[in-house]
C-alpha cells in the first residue's frame, strides 16, 4: 500500500477550527530535537578524545541513538498539518495513517542504544577486564536494558495495524495507543480536542467513554478526520463508499 497525501480545501468541513499544536512557538517545537541533536554531535566529538576503542563506540553508538530519537521527535510532530490528511490508497476501507518509514525510527534508536552493551560484551568475550570496558560495564548493561524494552515495545505494537480505520461496520485501530473497535451504533460523535500538547481526535461514545487518538497515529488533521467520521456516522447509506478512499473523502467535501 502506498499512503496518499492530500490537500483538504479550506471550506472543508471542521479545517482550522482547532489549533493543531495549541500554545506552541516556533521554538517551544525545535527544542527537544535541537537538544538531542546537539548531545549527538558532542557525543561524536568526544569520541575521538580517548584511545579506548571501546569508550569511542560506546559513545558514538550513545550519541547516534540521541540524535536519531531527536530527528524521531522532529518527524513525527511534523508529519501533520493543517489541512492535510494521509490514507492508503487502493485499501478496502479507509485508514489514515502516517508514512511507514516513520516506523523505522524509535526501532532504529533502540538498536543503536544497545550498542554499548553489545561493544562491552565484544570486549569480555576477547577477555578485556570487566572494569576497563569503555563506560563501565554497569552503565552499558543499563544502556542495554533499556534498548532492549524499547526494541520489544515497538514489535508488540506491530500487533495492531498503522492508522485509524473507518469501514462500513466501524472504526477501528490504533497501533501506539491500545486496540480499538467501535461499531458506528455505539459511536456518538467524533471532535478534534484541544489539549496542553495541541489538536487530537476524540471518540465519544454513547456510553460516555471518550477514546483520545494522538494525531500523529492517525497522520492527519484530526478537525478533518472528526468530519469525516461526523459525516458517515449520520449518512449510513454512504458508508459503501468507504471502500474507495479517495471518493470517500469526496463525498464529504461535496457536503460542505
């Protein structure tokens, strides 16, 4: 499958109506990327400080790691914008979702933060002492620890497929925030929320419960996605064409 990326007219329904990311300045957004970036390039520059061959890739291997969950950070909060939302084409239903390759980036950051325990393992294994093993075999084996959690908690969310998806029986999803299935029957309403870390998509269902979807997990404009589950939620008869995505969200702009 290939994700769409499209443009939503401004008339579109519920576009702009939420502040996508509430509060936040230009420098509020860059700062956590900018400071893990920053913390990879002086890793890499201390590395080349000491003999120690094994404190060298520790450290880089500890720098590489910071500055990947940086650009990690910096992707994912810009992969959505106003306006814009992101499906599957040629899909049987209607997913939106983000661009896969996202998904590559917090595995990656776990693999390279192991790397201090893999290069202290190297060194026992060639008979290094364990106490002369570049930071310290303590600090690697934590290092390694927490990759480790990190790596397995990103292949159990595989168990759960990309995206928010809207068939003719329901909604369902949402890998990174828990297993969803809702039938329309039991489905209130659909509102973008404004909360402390800007836009998200809110479920509400009839019993009162409230499902509250990160916008990066569904790749697009939560005011859009509210519209168009709003839209199929009171236009039962239409919900055939959720087989076709494209014409699925058509179908909505022509409403407005």
């Amino acid at each position: 499958m290939i994700v769409i990326r499209q443009v939503l007219r401004r008339n579109f329904p519920g576009i702009g109506e939420t502040p996508l990311r509430s509060g936040k300045s230009p420098a509020q957004l860059y700062l956590a990327p900018v400071l893990l970036i920053a913390a990879m390039i002086v890793g890499i520059l201390l590395s080349f400080q000491p003999n120690d061959l094994n404190y060298r890739l520790q450290i880089v291997g500890l720098g590489l790691a910071l500055g990947c969950l940086g650009v990690a950070l910096l992707l994912w909060e810009l992969s959505v914008t106003v306006g814009v939302v992101r499906f599957e084409n040629h899909s049987p239903t209607l997913r939106f979702t983000y661009a896969p390759s996202l998904d590559l980036l917090y595995p990656l950051a776990a693999v390279l933060i192991m790397i201090p325990a893999i290069v202290a393992l190297f060194a026992l294994l060639r008979g290094e002492p364990a106490a002369e093993i570049g930071l310290g075999r303590r600090t690697a084996n934590v290092l390694g620890i927490l990759g480790f959690v990190l790596f397995a908690q990103q292949l159990w969310a595989l168990r759960v497929p990309r995206g928010l998806e809207l068939t003719s029986e329901g909604v369902r999803g949402v890998r990174g925030a828990g297993r969803i299935a809702l039938n329309w029957d039991v489905l209130d309403t659909a509102s973008a929320m404004s909360t402390r870390t800007g836009a998200k998509l809110g479920l509400h269902l009839k019993s009162g419960e409230v499902h509250v979807l990160p916008r990066r997990l569904i790749g697009s404009d939560p005011d859009a996605v509210a519209a168009i589950i709003n839209y199929y939620l009171r236009h039962p008869a239409d919900r055939n064409h959720l087989a076709t995505p494209e014409l699925a969200i058509q179908l909505v702009a022509r409403s407005s």
